[in-house]
C-alpha cells in the first residue's frame, strides 16, 4: 500500500507530472482529479515582502 501511494505521489511531482501529461502517459482527466482532492491551505499562506522576494529569484 505504501509503494503504491509513494509512486502515485512520484507521479504527479510537478517536475514529472507536466512531461507524462505532454506525452498522454497521464490523462489530464486525471490530473484534475487528483487537484481537486488537494486540501486548500491558502488559509496558512505567509506572504513574503519583497526583500525575500528578491532573495529567492
């Protein structure tokens, strides 16, 4: 159950997600149900000022 979770996650890493979309390996039907089960947590956002801003480009 673990392995099938953590490969599931692996899957849709932004970093691997949008490639496997591109090449039809993951339907988008999918990837919009996956974000739509993502917890909303804009409520715990910290915005940061714009020296950090600068900081981080």
């Amino acid at each position: 159950m673990k392995l099938r979770l953590a490969l599931e996650e692996k899957l849709m890493d932004v970093r691997v997600r949008d490639r496997l979309v591109a090449e039809k390996k993951i339907p988008k039907d999918d990837l919009k149900k996956y974000l739509d089960t993502l917890p909303d947590d804009t409520k715990n956002a910290v915005p940061l000022d714009q020296e950090e801003q600068r900081n981080i480009q």
